[in-house]
C-alpha cells in the first residue's frame, strides 16, 4: 500500500520528472530530526530531513523505509500521514518532495552523506534551514 496522499497530489506524480519523499520523524518532545550534509555532498553543509528519490519499482512507502534507514540507520515503523508536497527544479527537470509523518525504531546511525544530526524544534532551527526546507516544514 503506498502512503496516503491528498488526491490532488496523488493525481499529479505522474507529471514529475523525479519523486522525492521525506520523513518528519519526531522525538518524544516533539522534537525534529534534522541532518547535515556533508561538505562534499550537494548542496554541502544544508540542513534537512531525511529524503531521497523514489527508486524504479518502489512505492513512496518503500523509498521513504529506504531512505530513512540509509540515511539515519533508524528503521520505519509506521507512516502517521502526509505531512507537505514542495516543487523544486533541478536544470531542467521538474521534481516533488513528497513528506510524511513518520514513526522510527533505532538508534541514529549517520551516513557518509551526513556529518551531523540534531533533535529540534523548528523555532530554534529556522536560522540553519535555507528557504525550500522551510516550505518542506510549512514555515513560509
């Protein structure tokens, strides 16, 4: 079953050259898990959430259980519900971050692609996030 989307946007995925899903997982004080980029990663150093593309073959569900695990090492144990859609482009090619509400086991592991994490809320966050996170976050 893939995850719950709004069918307006359920509707449109097939208009995107890449799908991208993302996952706000949350501490038991509300908290949110952001990541940092590494230097050599693009764009290096941005802050965000766990995300990455949805791979040929893969319902949202299953990129977003992918990509959580590669990137956090925490694994997904239940999709709460959507959360926002952000377009962005990349030269030429249009694609939608889908994001969810999610609920993780584990222990943050970090990957390569990541030198550090930090549990907060998006208050005290808002100055290390660059505008297309803050509307990933709702925030403008």
């Amino acid at each position: 079953m893939m995850c719950i989307l709004p069918e307006s946007i359920e509707n449109k995925l097939q208009d995107y050259d890449r799908i991208v899903v993302g996952g706000i997982i949350r501490d038991q004080n509300g908290n949110i898990l952001f990541l940092q980029r590494a230097p050599d990663e693009s764009p290096p150093n941005l802050w965000e959430i766990p995300s990455g593309g949805v791979e040929k073959g893969e319902d949202l569900r299953q990129a977003l259980a992918r990509e959580i695990e590669e990137e956090t090492g925490l694994f997904l144990n239940d999709v709460i519900g959507f959360f926002s859609a952000a377009e962005y482009f990349i030269k030429e090619s249009r694609c939608l971050q889908v994001n969810f509400n999610v609920i993780c086991a584990g222990e943050v592991k970090l990957s390569p692609e990541h030198i550090q994490y930090q549990w907060s809320n998006i208050d005290n966050f808002r100055t290390k996030l660059d505008d297309f996170m803050l509307r990933v976050l709702n925030e403008i």
